[in-house]
C-alpha cells in the first residue's frame, strides 16, 4: 500500500506527541514500517520508544557503507544486546561500489562536491532506495532545528522522492536539549563521539569534530563550501550545476544494463 495510491489511512493530529505518531506509525503499517537510523541521538531515543512500545518486536534498518565508525559498530552490538533486535544492515551493490573506486580511488569526496555526492549515491542513497521499495513507511530521525534546509519538516508527509510512501519524523519538532534528556532520563545507549564534540556523525573520513559556536553540522564534509547544504542526497536531492555533474558522474559509475 503507497500513500500516492490514495489516502488508506488515519493521519495522526497534528498535536500528536512523538510517543503518539510512533504508536499510529507502528499499529498503521505493521511490518512494512521500519526505523532508519545511523545510530546518532535523535535514531536512539526513537529506538528506545519504538522497543518500549513492541517489546523490541520492530524493524530497523541502516546502512552500513563501508566507511562508519568502529564506535558505530559497537553502538549496533549494543543495541542488540539491551533490546534483542538484529539491525537490518544495507549494503552497496559490490559491482557498482567497485567501479566507483576503480574509476575514482577510495577517497574521491575529498576532490569535488559532484564526487562526494558520488560517494554517498553509492553507497548510501541506492541501497535506501532498494529497501525502501519494500516498505509502506520509513520513520527517521530528523528534526527541524537541525539544519536550514529541515525547517519544513512535518512530523508526517509522503515522500515523494521514494515513490510516495509514508515518511514519519516523530521528533520533527523536538529540540536538541530534550532529545539529550530523554536520553539520560531513559539511560538509552549513546553514540561515543558524542563525547568527543561530535554532535553530528556520519562515516569517519567525513566527519570531524565541531570547534565551540560552529552549528551542529559544520563537522560532516568540512572541507566544502560552508554554505553547502550539508546533505547526501537520502533527504535533499542535489540541484543545479551540481546536479548536472553529479548525473555525469552516475551514469559513468553504473555497470550497463545488458
Ligand atoms: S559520507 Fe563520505 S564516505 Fe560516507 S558515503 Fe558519503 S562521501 Fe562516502
């Protein structure tokens, strides 16, 4: 059932509480909802709420790009062991991942933003696209005050960049200060980097730690255009001259179609 194909179901209030969005999301798409997360704050006060609800009977996926953190790997290990759930781990189709690094070396997102969005393309952004054709719904960890170009984040919407299933932020609106108290309220699992100024995490050759006033994500892909808008393409696609050059790029990079 995708959401462009009509509207099948109750949409929550728009007052609704997290906790209350989460409930509607799990009970309204059963097992072809599931939680994305990449293990950052927002992702495990949404998998703390999402175990306590189901008792740990619930999907999670993430990508596992290649390039992650070991203290990520060791956030999965513990997850699995305080809520008894087996993350989902995507992969990059190994052709593709190849004749990127074969074309481009291992560490082209260092040479140019059309690269870099390369990168992520592969793998991040394909191997989403993949399992979201399998799903109704997809829950993320999004919220408002993260960045400029989340400011019009609904707590519910369709996605239509995924072909018009259910996107389902339930922290949209929640602030930075309340998703660390639920945290330690909860005793919830936490990423390590935080502990060494890293308020946003993504793989380890693009993240860096944050110098005191920089916003939360100047540490992801430093080395751009400060006005750049900090995404890999899972969100926010690329536009403009970027885009034409990224698309050069990708088409490049993918085997032929026999
Ligand atoms: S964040 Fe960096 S290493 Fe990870 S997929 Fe994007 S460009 Fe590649």
């Amino acid at each position: 059932m995708r959401a462009s194909s009509g509207s099948k179901f109750r949409w929550p209030a728009r007052d609704a509480s997290a906790e209350d969005v989460l409930r509607w999301a799990l009970d309204e798409f059963g097992d072809k909802v599931a939680i994305s997360t990449s293990f950052q704050a927002t992702g495990m006060v949404i998998l703390d709420m999402a175990a306590c609800l189901t008792g740990g009977d619930v999907r999670v996926f993430s990508l596992d790009t290649g390039r992650i953190h070991q203290e990520t790997y060791d956030l999965i290990v513990a997850v699995r062991k305080r809520y008894g759930i087996n993350v989902e781990m995507l992969t990059p189709d190994s052709v593709e991942l190849s004749r990127m690094l074969t074309m481009h070396g291992p560490n082209l997102f260092y040479e140019a933003t059309a690269k870099r969005r390369l990168c992520c393309e592969i793998r991040k952004v394909r191997p989403l696209k993949r399992k979201l054709a399998t799903l109704d719904a997809w829950i993320v960890g999004l919220r408002k005050s993260q960045s400029q170009a989340r400011e019009a984040l609904d707590a519910v919407s369709l996605d239509e960049e995924h072909g018009g299933l259910v996107k389902i932020a339930p922290l949209a609106n929640w602030s930075e200060e309340r998703v660390w108290d639920y945290i330690r309220r909860n005793d919830v699992p936490y990423h390590k980097l935080y502990d060494q100024n890293y308020p946003s995490i993504g793989c380890a050759p693009c993240t860096r730690p944050t110098k005191p006033g920089e916003p939360p994500r100047a540490g992801r892909w430093w080395w751009e255009d400060e006005d750049a808008d900090k995404e890999c393409g899972i969100h926010v696609s690329p536009t403009g001259q970027l885009r034409r050059s990224f698309d050069v790029l990708l088409e490049e990079v993918l085997p032929p179609i026999r």
